[in-house]
C-alpha cells in the first residue's frame, strides 16, 4: 500500500495497491486478497484520538467478493482500493465499511461489512 489519500473528516480513504508476484507461479492468494482490505483498518487507526489508551481490532467481515477479471499478477496494472467507514449506529466504538478494489479502473472486488472495534489498549 502506497500513495495513501485520506480523509479524516469523511473517514475515507484511497491506496495505490502494488502485489509483489511471479506471474510464472502466483495466483491470487490469500495474502494478497488480505492485503486488499487492510486499508480499513489504517483509517481506524488513524482516526484515533488516544492511541496510547486504545486500539482497534477486527470485529469481522459480511462477505468478500471478487470478479474473475482480479489479475494479481498482472504486470503494469493499477490497483486502488478505496474505503469509507462509519460508526455503527448501535455502538459508537465500532467503525464499518466496504472496501472497493478498482484495477485498471474497473471496480473487481468488494469486502463488505468490514468492522473494527476500539478496545482498550494493554500496552
């Protein structure tokens, strides 16, 4: 993840994705599907006021879905994701958001109900 544009006041953010791969012998794996949504988690933290007193965690994930057009090892290939989240309704402490995987500018993937929840930090 590079070229990071954020948001605080929206909670919104976008990154430049770069996967590291030998398009000889990689697929899209699990690291790289995982890589794609860590996005999520740099806004929670981000936004934390006190982040010697608390942390964030993933609280879960709806679902996560994926075109067959993903090429991750696709040479010269853009790859942006792009995020929003919100507090959750029912509970303040949690942030929840999708995550848009665009590649070449082309929407190819989607976390939905991504969540982080802020818990105090034992550090």
């Amino acid at each position: 993840m590079f070229e990071v544009v954020f948001d605080e006041t929206s909670l919104e953010a976008t990154p430049l994705l770069e996967f590291l791969t030998v398009p000889a012998t990689d697929c899209t794996g699990p690291s790289y599907l995982d890589g794609s949504c860590h996005i999520s988690g740099f806004v929670a933290t981000a936004v934390e006021k006190d982040k010697d007193k608390n942390a964030f965690v993933c609280n879960g994930v709806s679902a996560m879905k994926l075109s067959p057009r993903f090429q991750s090892a696709k040479k010269d290939s853009v790859i942006r994701d792009c995020v929003q989240m919100k507090p959750l309704a029912r509970d303040k402490t949690v942030l929840q958001g999708k995550v848009y995987i665009s590649q070449d500018g082309v929407i190819v993937g989607v976390w939905e109900g991504v969540r982080f929840e802020k818990i105090p930090g034992r550090f």
